[in-house]
C-alpha cells in the first residue's frame, strides 16, 4: 500500500459511513427499542425486535454521542478550497447537484420503499396506497437518515452566500488554529470550550431529543448549532490547506493520538457510570433534572469533543493509506449512505421471527446491509447520469 496524501480522510469519512450502517442496524435491538403502531413514525425504529441486548445500547449511544458532529467536520474541510477555485454560483450549483437532487430523491423513494415494513407491522395490511397515502400525510412524509444530506446541503448554502465577507476571518482563524499545532492540551481545551458554547445553552431551552421541521426537511433542535459549529470548525482547520493545518505531518496534536483514543474511551465510561447516580439523585429529590442535566452535559460534550479528536488523530497516523479496498468504499460511501436503509429495515423485518439472539441479527443485518448497499451504488454508479449525483 502506498501513501497517499489526505487518504486519512477519505478512510476516516468511509469508516463513519459504515459506522452509521452499523448504528441502525443496532436500532430493532436495544432494550429501549419501542413500536409505536398508531404512529409509526415515533418509533424508535421502523422495525423493533423482541430480541434485545444491553451491549447494543452502549454501541449505539456511544455513536450517537459524536459521529454525526464528525461527519459535518469532515464535510467543512475542503469547503474553502472548493470556493478559492470556483465562484460562489458554480459552487451552490454544484452542492445543488451532488446534495439537493440525491436528498429529494431519496426521501421521496427510497424512504417510501424502506418504511413500508413499519406500515405493515402497524396495519397488518398490504395495500401500497393506502400506505402511500399515509406516508406523504399522517406520517408527515419521514425522512430518516436523509436529513443529513439536506442540513448539510442547508450549511454550504448558508456559507456559500456568506463567504465573500467572512473568508478572510475564517483565514485567519484557521492560521491562529494552525499556530497551536505543536500545543495539543490547548488545542483540546479551545475544542472542548468550543463545543460547550454550541450546545449547553441550547438545552436549557429545548430537550435533547427533540426534532422539528415540515416534512421531510427534519432536524435535531438542540444540535443544529453544534452541528453547524463543527461544520464551520471544519472549514477553518482546512483553510490554511489540511497539509499545514493541526492535521499536518510530524504535528504534536497528532502525535498524542494514543492518549486521545484512551481519553475518549475513559470519559465515555465516566459519562455512563455517572447516568445511575444522577437518576438516583433526581428520584430522592437531591438534584433538580435542570442540575442534572448540566452535571451530565458537559461530560456528555466532553465524550463527543474527544471521540472526535480520537478518530481524527488516529486515522491521520495509521490510516493514512490507500488500497483497492478503501477506494472502492470512499467512492461508494455517499452512495450507501443514501440507500441502506432500505435493506436495513427490511432485513431487520425478515428476521423478527427467526430465532437468533440479537447480536447474531444485528450482525447479519449489518454485513447483509453493508454488503447489499455497496454492491447496489457501484452497479449504479456505472450509469453516468447516476454517476453524475453519486
């Protein structure tokens, strides 16, 4: 295997990509998994198992804790090379076409496809019409994993439009980031400080887990600032160039990535072992929710600040190379992300009568989906018009 200059990324953004197949291959068997049949749409998955297992809701919260914040970062790091080489209209065009047209057409067939099981376990009926029909209307039109494609897509537009007045500040932001390189406790501290900023105060007001939106243009309330922080902290660590950025070759900040993996993996137990204590602090009246909660958070930010940079620095230092492998998968990962969760659902559907334990359905779901997925979007993408959009 050769080197290959900023392969990292392309690895590290392909590996999340499989890391979200896994996720909701997860979803049908957590023990919190519930089946709402009046309104499926508030299930905690289109399809819930009665096989569950306790391990998978430490994998599954785990991931959810920093990966979608990642993949925005990732997004945001050649965004301003994007603009320095095009006008500000060929590059909206160009987000139109690779993000917009994909997103439109995978919430409007694709998903209409993938939920059709959750129809069936709710109404016991198979009539694509009426299923049809309460999609688009008493479901609201779902979006599931799309809504990354769109709030992404939202993010260049916003920056896009913005950037004539902000690119010199973000210039220069990202050279007194770079000035930190050899520094990496700062580094981390500013990162931390940062990511605080954009998420603590929005719970005060909101829940975490609350969503909103009109229909298929959906979005997490209390992270769209993280999110849109991290997409920004992207671009400002690729401003300078990834090459001279904290990302560079021989930098301390990358150095360390041993200590940053073993600190994401001690803060994300220290942030589990407190959830028992607080609960039963809150239940004896010791603690309010509103005090437990900014207990917890800032633990909670801190497990997300560092699982980031863990896998950031650790992708930079081992997997900076490329083979036949990686590249067949960072040029389908858009792909796959679009479709899997078609063969997801359906695959968790014909299976909840087999007697598997759940960690034998969550790996079959998850190999047959990364597999299907993969396979289906490089036939595709040997269609140009396709190709074009993937």
């Amino acid at each position: 295997m050769a080197l290959v200059r900023n392969s990292w990324i392309d690895n590290l953004r392909s590996f999340i990509t499989l890391l979200v197949v896994a996720h909701h291959s997860s979803l049908a068997y957590t023990t919190f998994a519930s089946f709402n049949k009046t309104a499926y749409i508030l299930s905690t998955n289109p399809v819930v198992d009665t096989a569950r297992w306790k391990g998978l809701d430490i994998f599954e919260d785990f991931n959810d804790i920093f990966f979608m914040s990642l993949m925005f970062l990732i997004s945001g790091i050649f965004v301003m090379n994007s603009l320095q080489n095009k006008t500000v209209a060929i590059f909206i065009r160009d987000r139109f076409y690779r993000l917009f047209i994909p997103f439109m057409a995978s919430v409007t067939l694709l998903m209409l496809i993938a939920y059709y099981p959750s129809f069936l376990l709710a109404t016991g009926q198979h009539n694509v019409k009426a299923y049809v029909i309460d999609f688009f209307t008493v479901e609201a039109w779902p979006v599931g994993p799309p809504w990354f494609i769109w709030v992404l897509f939202a993010f260049n537009l916003v920056f896009a439009l913005c950037y004539p007045f902000v690119k010199n500040a973000v210039a220069k932001a990202g050279n007194f980031l770079t000035a930190q390189k050899q520094l990496p406790v700062k580094i981390c501290l500013l990162w931390y400080a940062y990511t605080l900023l954009l998420y603590i105060p929005v719970i005060q007001f909101v829940s975490p887990y609350a969503w909103t939106g009109i229909g298929p243009f959906d979005f997490q309330v209390s992270r769209v600032l993280l999110y849109a922080g991290y997409f920004l902290l992207g671009i400002v660590i690729g401003a300078p160039g990834l090459a001279n950025s904290i990302f560079a070759d021989n930098v301390a900040f990358v150095k360390r990535w041993p200590l940053w993996v073993i600190s994401c993996l001690v803060i994300y137990a220290t942030l589990k072992c407190s959830e028992a204590p607080l609960v039963q602090m809150i239940q004896q009246q010791q603690l309010s929710e509103q005090q437990a909660n900014l207990i917890y958070r800032p633990v909670w930010i801190l497990s997300c600040t560092m699982s980031c940079i863990a896998f950031l620095t650790a992708f930079k230092s081992l997997l900076n190379k490329t083979n036949a492998w990686w590249t067949s998968l960072s040029a389908n990962a858009y792909g796959i992300y679009l479709v899997h969760y078609i063969f997801i659902v359906w695959c968790q559907y014909y299976l909840l009568d087999v007697p598997l334990p759940a960690f034998a359905k969550f790996l079959v779901t998850f190999v047959a989906s990364a597999t299907l997925s993969w396979g289906t979007v490089s036939l595709l993408r040997k269609i140009p018009v396709v190709k074009r959009y993937l």
